[in-house]
C-alpha cells in the first residue's frame, strides 16, 4: 500500500468525493490502494478557487486538517500528457499539463489520523496501515473499498 500527501483544499476535495483526479508532475507504474494524506502546507490560492468554492470548502470541516490521514482511495489510472490526452475525461479538476492520476472507491475516514508524510507518493509506515485499515473496517467500509482487505 502507498499512500499520497496532498496540499489542502485539494485533499478535502477529494475526501469528500469532489475531486477525483489527483494532479501531478510525474507520472507513477503504482495501481492499487492508497492513503490520502492531508500535507501540513496550503494552496492558499486556490481555497478560494472557483472549483473549491462551488464543493463547499469549509475549513471547519475536520477533513480540513492538516498532517493527517484523511481518506482512502484506489489509484486505478494515470492519464499522462501526449498522444492519450486526446481521449482524456478527467474532468474540470484536471490541469492540461499535469499528469491525471485517477482515483476511485474514495472513502472519507470517520476521523483524521496523525501522520506524518511528504508531498506525492510514499510508503506509509505497517502502524499507520493498521490503524486506517482497522477504522475502515469499523465504519463498515471494508465491503466497498478493495484496499480495505489488504
């Protein structure tokens, strides 16, 4: 399992099901789970992004956080910049010259979890694992989301 540290608002956005692309510099042969991990720094900017405004960003939310885990996901695809960007769909959250790395069977956490972590893809510590994995499982999420039987 990996796990991914993304700037806030984006990280809400996507936790709350909002956003399902994560944008990125490079591109990455890793399919499969992933920690959505709320970094400790903020796109000031772009919390007041129309995209962001119309999801309903609220810094209260706890989802809103910082250095935390807040989400899990499944990184099922990356659409790269070049001759596959003809046919690419991922949508109004997808930056033209970004590599689109795609995210499903998003599930919002009940509650963060502390972690530290480092901007883009990183291998999350078997503690940190077991401790998500055992609040999936005890929200219930562990039928829909397929990382949660890892």
């Amino acid at each position: 399992m990996q796990a991914i540290s993304i700037k806030q608002p984006w990280g809400w956005a996507i936790a709350r099901g909002h956003r399902k692309v994560s944008n990125q510099a490079a591109p990455t042969a890793y399919r499969g789970p992933l920690l959505v991990h709320a970094a400790m720094r903020v796109d000031l900017g772009s919390c007041h992004s129309p995209l962001i405004r119309a999801a309903g960003w609220d810094p209260r939310d706890p989802l809103a956080t910082l250095g935390a885990v807040i989400a899990v996901a499944e990184l099922a695809d990356v659409c790269s910049p070049g001759a596959d960007r003809a046919h690419c769909d991922c949508g109004p959250w997808a930056e033209q010259e970004a590599h689109h790395w795609r995210l499903t069977s998003v599930r919002a956490l009940p509650r963060p979890v502390v972690a530290l972590g480092w901007l883009g893809l990183w291998e999350p510590q078997a503690a940190l694992v077991s401790d998500v994995l055992a609040m999936v499982a005890a929200d219930g999420a562990s039928a829909s989301w397929p990382g949660a039987a890892a």
